[in-house]
C-alpha cells in the first residue's frame, strides 16, 4: 500500500510541475506584431547593412529607406521593396549623407505597421582640396617631427600639405642636447637637431611647440651623476632652462616646461629628480625660469591618460592651479595616447571641461589610437581601421568644441604607422597614426576632418 502511494505522490508532483511549467511558458509567449528595425552595423561611405528583428508568421518583409524621416525621397528601388530574410545591404549611396529606414511585416499578404525608424549616417570621404590644417578652425594642426624626416622630400611632402605646427619627437629633450657639465658647471650643448627642426619650420611658416624642458625620463648623465648641493643642481637647471628658451626666443612659439610630473592613480607628484632637489615647488620655479627667459613665449604643462585617469587628472590640476594662480601657465596639453575602446567621447569632453572652465589654452598634444588591445592582431583590419576612425571623429569633434579662445593645436604623434614609437616600446605590431607606411590616408584620416565639419 505504502509503494502505491509513493508512486501516486510522485505521480502527482510530476503532473502539477509538468502542469505549472506549462503554463508559465504559455504565459510567457507574446508574439510580436510589428518587426523592430535595429541599428545600422557595417557603415562605409556608400553602403550600410541593416536588420530587424523577425515577427511570427510573417511570409516576408517590405523595406522603405528614405533620405528624410517624413519618407518622402525614397531610395531609388526601396519603396516597399519586398525582402525575404531579416537583413539587406544597400548600396550605391553618398558618402556623409544621412538615410533613414524602417520595415514591415506581411502576415498572410497584408502589412503590418511600420517599424521604429533608424536613421544611419554614412562614411565621410573628404575632397581632395581638404586637408587636416585646412579643416581645422582657430587652431593648429601638429606632427612630431626628427630630423630624418624633414630632410626627407615625401615626408616634407605631407608635412607642408597637411599640418601647421611642430613638435620635435625627441630633439628638443634636455637629454638629447645637454652634452656635459663641467666641474665649473658649465653646460655643454649639441644644438644641432634641435636647431634642423627650429630652422625648418621657421622656413616653411609653422607654429613651433618646444617639447619638453623639464621630463623625469630625459634627464643627462651629466644631471643624473651631478654631486653638488640641492642650490647647484637648481643653478644648473635655470641656467638650461634660461639658454635653451632665449635660444629659441621668437621662433619657439610654446614650451612644455615641465612634462608627466603626476604618478599614475595618484595625485601625488613623482619623487623625480627635480622633485628631490628642488622641492615640492620645482613646478613654480621651472615655469618662473622659462618666463623670466621669455615673457612672450607661452608656457604649458603636459601629462598622459588625464582622461583615463582622475586621480591623477585631479592631482595635475591641483599643480595647474597653483600655476595659474602665479600668473605662470598659459597651457594644458592633454596627450592623448589613446585607444579605439577608450576613453569614450564624454569621458574627454568631461576632462577638457576641466580646462575650458580655467580659460587655459588646451593642447591635445600627442595624439595616437592604438588598434592591437590584446597584441594578437597581424593585420590591419578594415573593422578595426573603422574603430580608429570612428574614435579619432570623437576626438575631433571634442576638440572642436572648445570656445575658440582656449584652443590651440592638435598635434598627432607622428605621420605613418612605422614612425610610431608604440611598436618598439611595447614590442607589439599597431597602426595607431593617420597614415599608412606608403604615406597613404587612412580612414582614420577622413575620421580628423569629420569631427571638425
Ligand atoms: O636614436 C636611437 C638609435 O640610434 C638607437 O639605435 C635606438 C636603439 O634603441 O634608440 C634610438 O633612440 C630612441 C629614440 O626614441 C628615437 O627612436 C630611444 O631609444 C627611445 O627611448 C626614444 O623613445 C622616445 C621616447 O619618448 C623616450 O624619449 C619616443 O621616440 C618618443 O615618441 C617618446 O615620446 C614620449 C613623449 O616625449 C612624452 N610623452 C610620451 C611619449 C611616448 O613615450
């Protein structure tokens, strides 16, 4: 009798979860009626691809795409153009042009209601008389630049087409032109790469961005070893600090005085060699050497991730403030190696507002957007390529957002992906510039000059 009912009970329980599990998935059954059309995926300057989500028992599609939301200027052939699946590439469009679409079901021959409107804009493909510098309003457009490269006649090429502005890469570093200190201390100088670019861009009219005075990783032997007091190491510092500016005097058009003086994650300042020596205040007393040296000359502080990193940002402008308050700094440059996931269009407009509101002038100093994230890649791919324009648009359209009376240049890091200092630092393949290794334009190019329109 006990087995009986045993098995009656389990019989039972069986029933009433079979029973209840049914219903809960009858209850969760609701058919859609109307299809959704998602977003645009795949947008080049005269095609995109668009799909929707299916609806039950539909025995096709009708797709309307549209240059105005009112669907009045039809796509030639997409008016209530019958599809069969759920997608459909259209092609043959103009580049930057913005289209609209929207789909119907058929149930049984009739359609249903229209779906969501999705408006798509397509790639920017700019004009052969456009360049970086002819789109750029109120500010300049910069490279970094060596020595090899402006005796170079394809790289002059597009450094007279395309930018306005310089920044010697390496040449101006006090490590690349402090050569000696003598027992007297005097300094002993190699001018002569520094000088090939100051000369260069003077003939050809461009705006000169000295880089760097004062830069924890760039610091001589000659200082490194130097045994002499705290007042000494300082003396030797004003009097690089005052030869190299009065060199440059009139032709040197804005310095980073003093370059990533923040700890990553942090808002203290690195315990670097002029922190030690000099004292909390080195900031103050390096700005009030380039200012004494020359009162004209504008004067920035520099620094990477201040974007990414708000401890550290905050920790910048804390040193940026007690500048201001001194009357020593005219500018921020704010680096920008950045890449194609990160930071996002609001996180930089929210870091540049930070500057706008000090009325500072605000270079993007050292811009690239690295592609390779996880090191694996061995091809530049067209999706990737895409990525890099769609964040170097943000970038732009960021920058061009600054009232005209606080911005100042926008410099990229380099002009071909093989220049990129990112390959050998990190020992990884990347194309993080605006031109390919033939000197070719990338669509991160065309990206540049789509922000600023
Ligand atoms: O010129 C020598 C060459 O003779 C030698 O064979 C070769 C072997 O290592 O080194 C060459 O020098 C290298 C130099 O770049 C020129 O290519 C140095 O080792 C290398 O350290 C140096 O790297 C530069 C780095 O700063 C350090 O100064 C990068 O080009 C330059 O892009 C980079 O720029 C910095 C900014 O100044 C500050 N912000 C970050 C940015 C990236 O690190």
């Amino acid at each position: 009798m006990k087995k009986y009912r045993t098995i009656y009970l389990l019989i039972t329980l069986m029933f009433t979860l079979g029973f209840n599990s049914c219903e809960k998935e009858d209850a969760e059954i609701e058919f859609d009626t109307i299809p959704v059309a998602n977003e645009a995926l795949d947008i080049r300057p005269t095609e995109f691809r668009i799909s929707w989500q299916p609806i039950f028992r539909s025995s096709g599609y009708q797709l309307d795409v549209s240059l105005d939301e009112t669907f009045s200027t039809f796509v030639s052939g997409y008016n209530s153009k019958s599809i069969n699946g759920f997608q459909e590439i259209i092609t043959d469009l103009s580049n930057n042009t913005r289209y609209f679409y929207r789909v119907r079901g058929l149930l049984n021959g009739v359609p249903t209601e229209n779906s969501n409107v999705v408006s798509v804009v397509t790639r920017f493909i700019p004009d052969e008389v456009i360049t970086l510098k002819s789109s750029a309003s109120n500010f300049f457009v910069g490279v970094a630049v060596n020595p090899d490269r402006i005796a170079d006649s394809q790289y002059m090429e597009v450094y007279e087409r395309e930018f306005n502005s310089v920044t010697a890469e390496n040449a101006m570093k006090m490590a690349n032109i402090i050569t000696g200190i003598d027992a007297m201390m005097n300094i002993s100088y190699d001018w002569s790469k520094a000088d090939a670019i100051v000369d260069y861009a003077e003939e050809k009219g461009m705006n000169i961005h000295g880089h760097a005075l004062i830069w924890h990783e760039s610091v001589p032997n000659a200082l490194t070893n130097f045994t002499g007091t705290d007042a000494q190491f300082e003396a030797i510092v004003e009097d690089y600090i005052t030869t190299t500016v009065t060199r440059y005097k009139d032709k040197v058009d804005s310095w980073d005085v003093v370059n990533e003086a923040i700890i990553d994650n942090s808002t203290s300042l690195r315990a670097s060699i002029f922190r030690q020596k000099m004292g909390e205040n080195y900031l103050e007393k390096c700005f009030q050497f380039a200012r004494n040296a020359d009162p004209n000359v504008k004067l920035f502080y520099n620094d990477y991730n201040m974007v990414t990193d708000p401890l550290k940002r905050s920790g910048a402008l804390r040193e940026i403030d007690k500048l201001i308050a001194s009357n020593l700094l005219d500018g921020v440059g704010y680096q920008m190696h950045i890449n194609i996931e990160n930071p996002s269009e609001a996180e930089m407009q929210t870091a540049t507002n930070e500057l706008v509101s000090r009325n500072v002038l605000i270079h993007y100093s050292e811009l690239d957007v690295r592609t390779n994230l996880n090191g694996q890649s061995t091809t530049f791919t067209e999706q990737r390529s895409f990525a890099q324009s769609d964040k170097v648009r943000e970038v732009t359209r960021v920058y061009n957002s600054i009232p005209d009376a606080n911005k100042y240049a926008l410099t990229l890091w380099g002009l071909k992906d093989d220049d990129s200092w990112i390959t050998p630092r990190f020992n990884v393949l990347d194309w993080p510039l605006l031109f390919d290794n033939e000197f070719g334009k990338k669509e991160a190019y065309s990206g540049f000059i789509e922000g600023l329109q």
